[in-house]
C-alpha cells in the first residue's frame, strides 16, 4: 500500500494561478488527477484496504486538495485588475480551481471474481469442517480393529486412508474454485491444488491430534483453536490494524491458509516460503504426536480387549 505525489506538481500548480493571472488557458496542461497516485494491492486484504485503508486516504487528499484549492482562489483574488480574459481562463480552469489535487489509484491485484474471495476464506473454514468429520469417522471405525491387527496396521490405516480422502477433497474443491473463479491456467492450478492437499493433511493432523487424546473434550477444543485461529487469519482486517495480542496469527496456520491462497488466486504478496513451512510444521508436529499418543492408547484397549477375551474363554 502506497501513497505518492507525483514530481513537479507544485510547479505545473504554480503554473495554473500564473495562467489565469495572464488570462492565457494555453499555457496550463495541468491534471489534477495526476498529483497524486494510490497503489494498493487489494487480493491481500480486500476487506482491508476497501473499507480501513483507502476511505482515509481519500479524505486526506480531499482535505488537502481543499486547503489548496482555498490558496490558489486567494491568490487569484489579490490581483484587483480583473480583465474578460482572466476570467474567461478562471471559468475554463475552474475544476482544476477547486479541486487542485487528485488522484489516480493503481490496482496491483484485484480481487476479483467474487467467489475467489469465498475461496480464500469460507472456503478453508469448509476444509475444517469436513477434515473433522472425516478423522472422526475414521478414528471410530479403526478404533474397533484394536486387538484384530497389528497396531503398526492401524497406524498406517490412519495414516494413508487420511492422505488420500485429503487428495480427494483437496481436489475436489479446486476444481470448484477452478469453474466459479474462472482459474484456468495449468500450472498454477496444480501449485493450487497441492497446496490445498497440504492444508487438508494439516488441518486433519491437528484434529487427529486432539480427537485421540481430549476424546469428548476434543470439540470444545477444536472450536476454541479455530476460534483463535479465525480472529488472527486476516478474514476482516489485517493484524498490523489489530491489537498486538493478534499477531498470534503468524504461528497458526489459518492465517498462512489464507494469504498463500490469495497469492494463488489474485497474484498478491506474501511470504509464501513461510506460509508453506509454518503448514508442514503443524502438519509434521500434530502427525508425529497424534501418531505415539495414538500407539500408547491403542496399546491400552488392545490390553482391555484381551483381558476381555481371556475372562470369556475361561467361563
């Protein structure tokens, strides 16, 4: 986000009051437009910059065009001596009078179409909701092989049956935003996708995490994580705008989901190194725990199930 007065203003401004003062129009070329230029890059906070960042600026220039715009009628004023052709230039000069001072604004990456914006937004939120209940549905159902297979078998069950229905639904959802946002091109779709596929398998690491070891208090746990996670994650203001406890957002992955899919989709700046490594981070740390805490308990039902089995052939 910038803001900049273009070179020489002052002087093509200057140039203005000599031009009415002389009554000759020809020698002003003079845009008010052109003062100054607005660049913005709205793909990487649309709510952002449209409703915090350039109302303000808009009124700043507008008050300083008006100021100026006060400056340059009193110094027209202090010439007693009006003649037909002054004020014939003043009449023809009169928007670049009161108004002086302009704008141009400079889009580096509209956030456009709309559903793009959904994407990058509702969309992960959706991504949560199914990862929860499909690791649900897949703890219960390989929970019950406790005592029937290995231990080592279940892990892996767990393990790829999550990576594939990842890839499944991660490519699923790209295909929709590749029909409703119109993203056609190859490449960046399969970068797109991928990196779906890797939000998927972190989202369902960490959910694995603390289904396997809260039980019950697992959703009281999980609505408090994505609650912070939703605050800190840019959806309706940027965390430089917010309060400093906010910038917690920078170590949960919500945040990352959100602005490394807006670079995807609209082109705009992030990090995106980070936002990939602080994803693998989550995902290696909550699979690595969610995978030794998932032994140890395995361990423990496998044990019960036994002694169960034991006490029945004994009667």
């Amino acid at each position: 986000m910038g803001r900049s007065l273009h070179p020489q203003t002052t002087d093509r401004i200057n140039q203005l009051v000599h031009s009415i003062q002389i009554g000759q129009v020809s020698n002003s070329s003079y845009l008010p437009a052109s003062a100054t230029m607005i660049v913005y890059d709205q793909g990487r906070s649309f709510a952002t910059v449209s409703g915090y960042v350039l109302p303000p600026i808009r009124t700043a220039i507008a008050v300083a065009s008006a100021r100026y715009s006060a400056y340059i009628q009193s110094e027209i004023a202090q010439n007693s001596n009006t003649t037909i052709d002054q004020i014939v230039a003043a009449i023809t000069l009169s928007n670049s009078i009161y108004s002086p001072i302009g704008y141009t604004e400079q889009n580096l990456h509209p956030a456009v179409p709309y559903a793009s914006l959904l994407a990058t937004s509702l969309g992960y939120l959706f991504f949560w909701l199914v990862m929860l209940s499909l690791v649900g549905m897949n703890v219960r159902i390989t929970a019950s092989l406790a005592g029937k297979i290995r231990i080592i078998d279940i892990v892996f069950i767990r393990l790829f049956s999550a990576i594939f229905n990842c890839l499944i639904i991660s490519l699923i959802y790209s295909l929709i935003v590749l029909w409703l946002a119109n993203f056609t091109r190859a490449i960046p779709f399969i970068r797109f996708w991928l990196f779906n596929w890797l939000v998927a398998i972190t989202f369902s690491a960490i959910i694995a995490l603390f289904v396997l070891n809260l039980g019950t208090l697992a959703q009281v746990a999980l609505t408090l994580f994505l609650i912070t996670n939703l605050a800190s994650s840019t959806a309706n203001i940027a965390i430089e705008l917010q309060h400093r406890f906010y910038r917690i957002g920078y170590g949960l992955p919500l945040m990352h989901c959100f602005t490394a899919g807006r670079h995807f989709l609209f082109g705009s700046h992030t990090k995106l190194h980070v936002d990939i490594g602080v994803l693998f981070a989550f995902y290696f740390a909550a699979a690595i725990l969610a995978i030794l805490t998932g032994i140890i308990r395995m361990r423990r039902q496998e044990k019960l199930v036994l002694e169960k089995v034991k006490k029945t052939t004994k009667k």
